[in-house]
C-alpha cells in the first residue's frame, strides 16, 4: 500500500469560517462544541440521542465534486467526522443583514413558534428541503420534519410556514447559494488525500485517507472502534457514557462511497449513507421505497450508513431482512484479504457477527429482483414515523409457470436474536401451488421458526400473530386475490 501523508488537525469551514483543530476529544460532539466551544447557542439540545431534531445543523460535503448539503442531529454526530465539510449552523441563515432569512420569516408570520426551543431546528430542516425543492408538496414537508418535534406550536402552523417559504424569498439567490461556487473551492482545497491522526496513546482518533489506509489502519489497531454514521455510536457516548476511544471515523471515505451496478447487482460501499443508498434502490427495487422513508428521519438517513445497519448486527435493523431476502452479499476486508459471504451467514448469534478481527465491512451487493418474481417488505411499528422495528417481514417469491413457487426467500427482524429467515415456511412452500390454502398450510411452521420475546415494542403472542399474517398479506398483495392494504399516509380530504 502507498505511505499516506499524515495531518495532526481536523479542517472544516464552520457557517464562513475556516476552522483547524488540533485538539479533539474522540467522543466530543459537533452540538457541545458549537454550543461550548463558539457560543453557538440557536443549535439546542433535547433528547442527546437523534429523535427530536432540535440540534439540526446542515453540514455540506463534496459529493463526487459536487457540493450537497443534508440535515444532521449535530448531538450525535461526532467533531472527528466533519474533515472537510461546510457546517453550517442557524445563525449563518442572516448572512450580513439585517432581515430574517425567508424560512424564519415564514416561520415568525404563519406562527410557526411559541415557546421557540424547536424551531431552529425546524428552520434547519425546511432550509436543507428548500433548498433542493422550492416548492415541496405537503408529502415532501411531512417527510422533511420526521424528525423534528415540537410540543406547542403543533404541526399545521410549521406546515403552512414551509408552503409559504418561496413567497419571501427565491432558494437560488439564498446566502448559501450565493458561496457555493467559493465553498466548494474551499472544500476542495481542504481535501490533501492525507489521513488525519489527533491525540496520542488510547485517546486517538483517526481519519483514514481512503479504504486501503483504513484496512492498513485497522490491521494495526484491529480493537478500534469504527464509527461510520454514528447513529448508533453517537448514542453510546451520549447515553451510555461508553468510551469509544481509540476511534476510526469512516463517513465520507474515498473507495466507500460508492454506489454501482453491473450486471443486475447494485453495490453499496460501507460508507454510503441511507439518503445516497436509497435514492439508487428505490429506483431499481420500488417496493423497498416506503421502507426507506419510515427508516429513522431525514437526519439519520443523511448520516447512518446500511454498512453500520448491518455490521452492528441488531436483530431489528431495517435493511438486513430485505436484502436477506434478495440474496444480498457481503464483502468483509481485513488489510489485503477480501471475502464474500451470504449476507444471511454473517449473523451468527445475538452480538455475534462473522467478523474477524480487524476486519470491516467493505460493501454490500444486492441483486435486483428478476423480471416476474415478487419481492415486497413491511415495517411494523408503533406509530408510523421514526420509530423503531416491532416486526419487518421480507418476501421473495419466484413462481413457475403453473403457478407453483418454484423458490421463496422470507426474512423476518425483530423475531429472533438476529435478522432470520424462516426456512421452515419456506419448505412448506416450496413446489406447493401458490394458494390461500398453501399458504395457511405453510403458518403452522412459524412456531418451528421463531420462538420470539417479548420487550416494551411488543408481546411474543403479538409478533408471532403479526409474522404470520404479514406472509397472508403478501399473498394477498402478490396474487392480486385481495386489494393491496398498505397504508402510507393520511390525506386530508
Ligand atoms: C433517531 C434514530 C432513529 C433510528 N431509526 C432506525 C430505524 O428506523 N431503523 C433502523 O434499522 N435503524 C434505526 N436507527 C439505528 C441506526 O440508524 C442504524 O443502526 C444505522 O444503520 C447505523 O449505521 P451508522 O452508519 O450510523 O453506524 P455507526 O453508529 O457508525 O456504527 C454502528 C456499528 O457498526 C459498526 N460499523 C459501522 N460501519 C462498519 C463497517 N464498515 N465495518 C465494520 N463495522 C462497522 C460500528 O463500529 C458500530 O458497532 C435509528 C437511530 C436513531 C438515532
Ligand atoms: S438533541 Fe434531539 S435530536 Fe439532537
Ligand atoms: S415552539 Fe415550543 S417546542 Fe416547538
């Protein structure tokens, strides 16, 4: 492997300020720093953990040469992982003068704000969806506010203020428009192809230059803990207290970003966030796009990676059950050795993945669904937005020309101690006419499949009852016999 350069400071531009930093804590958080650091009090934190959206911040990165700017939970994202990006925080949205921004203003007229504690979070959000959609429709505002909670104003208020946005003011003569062409030079500049090291002993944090320094990274410090959206990992610090140190940040790397297909597989570097991974997928595989805009919010989308959903190996990760069923593989790389795997071999037991020892996960490669098969996905949850798996069941069905299944992939989360696939139902099914009568035959296995448990998301009774219909569901849905039942939003009449 090349030697690479290495620096001893982070560089970033916060809102019109290059910034450098030589001393970074490895768990120091971007929402301590601005708010501690540089009396950057508009940024506010309510939960610490990703759920509330008051910490939202725009951070603007290069994306292959082009600048791209997403909503974050500043809370739990990390100081280390902002190498080369545009923050950009609520005071920024003034420029130089003296009148309010045109998302503030629509905020103060349509009485967006009472006590005022979420709304600059809000005013972050409806900015970054302003930005790319002047004119969003109400589904595109619901999608961009997942993640910001507001326990005053009430809703309507904020969604008639983001209607009004392009009434005060035009996105494409916006302050952040404006310096695109000179951040981007900027940004550029900033990017040396050096690895960043900051602190010394345990306390340090790395920022590999690219995939191959990570591996090299790795192999000498195998026990480091890699830190890729930290969607996960930011809640470890925040609310666990757990020291995270030596770490390796991994967003944003050179050779993990990208996203490809070729032959009919899509391949997705461990470093593509859900926003990146998603917009590809959901084109190529339709049915997985409701998934996607019920995964976390928009903040979490633009930072959580699927290579983190799956190497954290959580029974109730969203993306290993579908790709599971379309027959995902994953490629695992330790210094110059690679290996592929069956996605569905990496989960070996609860907490215990097929990862060896300074090894990370490289990419995922999911193959698009052949012309006539059937491939669908549901999310059980409690409520229907950011809210975390009580049951998803995946299916893949190929039939044969008499009608037969000739071959059935079915993937469950949240019924086992790992994502898990219910070999026995398959087997009931396989070679049987694809039929109501098949398929009620076929439930009696799920008690031979899943002994699930019970936890405060649902009894054991409920999730046994909901993975057995959720399989009528898709038999209804993929035969056409009943009208298809998925419920995505309510509309207003
Ligand atoms: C508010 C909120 C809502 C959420 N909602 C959902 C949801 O609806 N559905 C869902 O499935 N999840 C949800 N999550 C969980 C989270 O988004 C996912 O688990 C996410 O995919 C983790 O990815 P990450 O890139 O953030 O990983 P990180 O937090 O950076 O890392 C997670 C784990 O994976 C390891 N890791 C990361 N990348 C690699 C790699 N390349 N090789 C080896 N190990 C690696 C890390 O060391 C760590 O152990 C939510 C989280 C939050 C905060
Ligand atoms: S403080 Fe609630 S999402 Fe960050
Ligand atoms: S205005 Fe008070 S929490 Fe939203």
């Amino acid at each position: 492997m090349a030697k690479v350069r290495t620096r001893n400071e982070i560089r970033f531009i916060l809102n019109g300020e290059d910034v450098a930093l030589t001393t970074v804590a490895v768990d120091a958080t971007l929402l301590d720093w601005l708010r501690l650091n540089r009396s950057l009090r508009g940024t506010k934190e309510g939960c610490a953990e990703g759920d509330c959206g008051a910490c939202t911040v725009l951070v603007g990165r290069l994306s292959a040469g082009r600048l791209v700017y997403e909503s974050v939970n500043a809370c739990i994202r990390f100081l280390g992982s902002l190498d080369g990006t545009h923050v950009v925080t609520v005071e920024h949205l003034r420029g130089d003068g003296e009148k309010l921004h045109p998302v503030q203003q629509a905020m103060v007229d349509f009485h967006g704000s009472q006590c005022g504690f979420c709304t600059p979070g809000f005013v972050m959000s409806l900015y970054a969806l302003w930005m790319r959609s002047p004119e969003p429709s109400d589904a595109a505002i619901e999608k961009a506010l997942q993640g910001n909670l507001c326990r005053c104003t009430g809703y309507e208020a904020i969604v008639r203020a983001a209607r009004a946005i392009s009434s005060y003011g035009k996105a494409a003569k916006d302050p952040l428009a404006a310096e695109r062409k000179a951040i981007t030079i900027r940004l550029s500049a900033m990017k040396d192809g050096s690895r960043v090291e900051i602190g010394v002993g345990k306390q340090r944090l790395v920022v590999p230059a690219n995939a191959d320094d990570l591996a090299s990274v790795l192999d000498k410090e195998p026990s480091a803990t890699i830190v890729a959206g930290s969607t996960d990992v930011g809640l470890w610090v925040t609310k666990h207290m757990r020291d995270i140190a030596p770490a390796v940040f991994i967003g944003n790397l050179d050779g993990l970003c990208t996203i490809s297909e070729d032959k009919g597989v899509i391949s997705i570097g461990a470093g593509v966030t859900y926003s990146d991974a998603f917009a590809l997928l959901s084109k190529r595989i339709p049915t997985l796009g409701p998934l996607f805009d019920r995964l976390g919010a928009e903040q979490v989308r633009n930072m959580g990676t699927i290579g983190g959903n799956i190497a954290n190996g959580s029974p109730i990760g969203d993306t290993p059950p579908p790709l599971i069923a379309l027959g995902a593989q994953l490629t695992l790389r330790r210094g110059k050795k690679w290996r592929t795997i069956a996605l569905e071999d990496f989960f070996i037991a609860y907490g215990k993945q097929d990862r060896l020892s300074g090894e990370f996960v490289e990419a995922v490669h999911v193959p698009v669904p052949a012309k006539g098969t059937k491939f669908a996905v549901y999310k059980i949850t409690k409520r229907r937005d950011e809210d975390i798996t009580a049951v998803l069941g995946a299916f893949y069905l190929t039939l044969a020309r008499d009608g037969s299944v000739v071959d059935i992939r079915i993937a469950y989360g949240g019924m086992a101690a790992t994502p898990k696939r219910a070999f026995r139902v398959e087997k009931a099914l396989l070679g049987k006419p694809w039929t109501e009568a098949s398929v009620e035959a076929a439930m009696a296995e799920y008690v031979s499949d899943f002994t699930p448990l019970t936890d405060m998301r649902a009894s054991a009774e409920y999730r046994a009852l909901a993975a057995r219909n959720l399989l009528l569901r898709f038999f209804a849905e993929s035969s056409g016999t009943k009208a298809p039942i998925q419920v995505t939003r309510y509309e207003a009449a």
